[in-house]
C-alpha cells in the first residue's frame, strides 16, 4: 500500500472526524476534507452503506436479573447497519482566505429498522452537522458533532470493520448521542422525551414538559452533542487542536430542581493531534458536570466526570498497528448520604491492526476495561459494574472489489463479566453491547443487555462509500 495514500488517509481522519468510519487505509478515494478546507465552492453528496449479516449467541443469563431472557443460551440472526449514512456539504468563499460550509448528515437504515432506538439520527441533522467559517486561524462550528474527545478515537482506531470497534463500547463506556440533558424534579429522573405512538404528542411528566429531542446518557464518553459549539486549529506541520462546550438549553428553574439543588449540565471536551509521516498520536480529555445528578437529600446534583485518552498509531507499508489507553472518573454523585454511590473509576486500553494480505487485509482488534475504587459495593455506572472486567475480541478479512466498495467476514466476541456473593449467587455484572447492533432481548425489539451476559458474532457484509 503506497505510504503517501496511508499518510493521506491518517490526516483526513484528524481533519475530517465526522467520517472517520468511512476513512479506512483500504478506501482511499473516500477521503473527503472538512467542509471548511474544501478546495473549491459548490455542493457535494455523499455517503456511507454497511449492512452486516450476523449471527449472534448470548450465553446463559441469570433469571433474577434478566427475566426476559431464557436460562439457556440464545442464538439469532439479524441483518444490521455499521453507521450508516447520507449527506450534504457545502462552501462559499467569501474572500480574504475566509469560507463559510454547511454540512447536513442522516442516519440510514437499508434494513428498515424503525424502532426509536435505531431512528435517533434519523433525520436532517441528527448525524454530524452543523454551519462555520474557516479561515486562516481556524474553523469555528455550530451544530451537532462529535466531541474532540470521541474524534481523537479516529486517530488510533480505524482499523476494524462491521461495526466492530471498541471505541464507544468497551472505551469510552457507550456511545450516546442527543442534547444535555434535562430532569424530572419529582423523582430527579431524565426525561425521555418519548413521543406516544398513539399520538404523536410528546409525553410530558407530572412536573415539566420534555421535549422531543433525543438527550444524550450522562454516563458514555464516545458522545454526539446537540447545540455545540467547537473551534478547530488550522493544520501546522500535522498538529492540531480542537475545543468543545455545549449549551444546555432544556435547563427549567423549579420544574427540574431536585431536593439537593438544581442539576446545571455543563461539558468541555478538548483534543490535541498529530500526524507526520507513518506516525499519528492523539490526546483528549472531556469533563460533564450535572449530567448524573444524584436525587436525594444531601445528594450532589452536579458531580464532576472527567475522562482522558491518549492513542496512536503506526503504518509499516505492509500494515498498521494502533494502541490506546483511556481512564474514566466518575464523582460521587451522593455526597454525604449514608450509604455513598456513584463514583468509579474505569480503566480501559486497546489494541488494533490490520495486515495486507491478498486482495485485502486482515485485521484484529482486543481491550479490556476494569472497574475499580467505587464508593459503594456493587455501583453500576453505564456498562461498567464495580470489580467487574470485561473483554472484547474482533478478527477479520476485507476482499477490497473497488476503490469504494469492500465485502469482509468477522468474528466479534464481548466478554461480560461477573461477580458473585459469598454465597455463590450473581451480584453484579457489566453489560457492553454493539452500539448499532442487533436487539439483545428474546422478544427481537431493542432493549439492553442483560448484565453478565457475554455475546459471540459471526458476520458478512458489504460496505459502499460515495
């Protein structure tokens, strides 16, 4: 593989996240550069389709904690999408160096899955999009993006297929995407914005309206926040930066004030890179505030969760490895109360690689995350559950047809673990699960994963980029 192109694919990663799923070492032509560097003015269409045949096996599930799923093992096929989707992007110049560009991204969903889970991003916007200006300092944008923290993931991760990545499993504790989010002040829990199928009206509490607008969880750091605001450094000599807040603008004085005061959601996320020659490496760092408000009295509503990331990755000419660590803090978010919860700190790294072989490559990707120093016995904090680890195993082949278009094989396996009482009984157990992928509960409709439950995939499928 010409290191000039792999060069040239490291780099639209770092300057063009929103399609880093898109931007593999095997689809050169389907770099695109950010809107705001484009070369020329105009529209342009683009896209992405992945569609995966998968046949899953969830192990054995404990029945007093999964009494939606069989005692024995479960085995089902599905077809599903590996983030899908369509858009628009366009410039202006405007002269003196400076542009204005748009960019306008939809999920989509060939299989025809149309339950609320799947339909999040189902519309104009609700993928990566927003409006800048560039110039020579810099890109400042507003809208719908990842965060730099979950871009720097690009850096040291684009070296699996189908799906089957770690980032936001595994590292980062989930992928979410949607606003800051607002609360019940009732009961102090999130509103969520459920539309009745009945209706078509937006389901209000007893307390506050909420809004239809998809919120975001509090817990997964792989995060697409609504009503950003991000400033992109210009390239220098392969180095650039990026800054993030959010506006939380569903905030209701009184109707969201829980007993310990009012949750206020904050988030910062910033992130550093650097690409030269066959080498990339990539730093982030994202904090939230209020986004896991604890709903007592005496409790925390804005406690502090901070995450850091540093990853990298090196193409040999013949391949590419990349490796990353991450470690997650989440605060208490009980304060003074008797029995303290909700703080953890999670661990996590991971290791990637392809190898060219044949008309395609081989590639292969394992991480293990541990959760450890919690506050109280058995705390579970999104996937993670205290003194759990867990593991996530990924092998498989890509036979390139074309510049755009790929067919691949895959094996994925997400090791769940658990902890037991004194007594031998189930106590606690995480629960990572494919972001886009099949439903996990007997019935065949979304829902979580039961805790402890480990899930095997063997898949084929075909990716086309345009």
């Amino acid at each position: 593989m010409n290191k000039k192109l792999m060069a040239l694919a490291v780099a639209g990663a770092v300057a063009a996240p929103g399609l880093a799923v898109a931007q593999t070492s095997l689809t050169p032509t389907s770099i695109v550069p950010s809107p705001g560097v484009a070369s020329s003015n105009g529209i342009t269409l683009y896209g992405r389709l992945d569609e995966i045949i998968v046949v899953n096996k969830y192990s054995s599930a404990n029945s007093s904690v999964a009494p939606n799923l069989p005692v024995s093992e479960l085995k089902k096929g599905d077809v599903w999408a590996a983030g899908n989707a369509l858009g628009f992007r366009g410039r202006e110049d405007l002269g003196g160096g400076t542009a204005a560009w748009f960019q306008l991204e939809i999920g989509a969903w060939p299989d025809g899955r149309l339950e609320a889970s799947a339909t999040t991003g189902n519309n104009w916007g609700g993928r990566n999009s927003a409006i800048g200006l560039s110039s020579g300092v810099g890109d400042i944008l507003i809208g719908i993006w990842d965060t730099p923290y979950k871009q720097t993931f690009g850096v040291w991760n684009s070296l699996t297929s189908g799906g089957f990545s770690s980032a936001g499993i595994t590292i980062g504790n989930g992928d979410t995407t949607g606003a800051l989010p607002a609360f019940n002040g009732t009961t102090g829990a999130q509103c969520n914005n459920i539309v009745s199928n009945a209706t078509g009206t937006p389901v209000t509490t007893t307390n506050g309206i909420c809004v239809t607008e998809a919120p975001s969880n509090g817990t997964g750091f792989s995060r697409r926040v609504n009503n950003s605001v991000q400033y992109w450094s210009p390239i220098i000599g392969g180095f650039q930066a990026k800054l993030m807040t959010a506006l939380a603008n569903y905030q209701q004085p009184g109707s969201n004030q829980l007993p310990s005061g009012l949750p206020k959601a904050k988030e910062y996320s910033l992130s550093v890179a650097f690409v030269q020659g066959p080498f990339s490496v990539g730093a982030g760092y994202d904090a939230h505030e209020g986004l896991r408000p604890g709903t007592g009295v005496g409790a925390n509503p804005n406690p502090k969760d901070t995450a850091w990331q540093i990853g990298g990755k090196f193409n040999m000419g013949m391949g590419e490895v990349g490796v990353a660590y991450e470690s997650i803090s989440y605060g208490s978010n009980n304060g003074s109360l008797a029995t303290p919860a909700g703080a953890m700190d999670l661990p996590s790294w991971a290791v990637n690689g392809r190898l060219n072989l044949g008309p395609g490559a081989l590639w292969a990707s394992y991480s293990k995350t541990d959760a450890k120093s919690c506050s109280a016995t058995n705390t579970v904090i999104g996937s993670a559950a205290c003194g759990v680890q867990a593991k996530m195993y990924a092998l498989g082949y890509d036979y390139v047809l074309s510049k755009r278009t790929k067919m691949y094989v895959a094996y994925n396996k997400i090791d769940n673990g658990v902890i037991t009482n004194a007594n031998g009984s189930f106590a606690a157990g995480s629960s990572y699960y494919y972001i886009a992928g099949p439903a996990a509960n007997q019935n065949g409709s979304s829902g979580g994963l039961a805790p402890g439950t480990d899930v095997t995939s063997y898949g084929i499928g075909v990716q086309h980029t345009f």
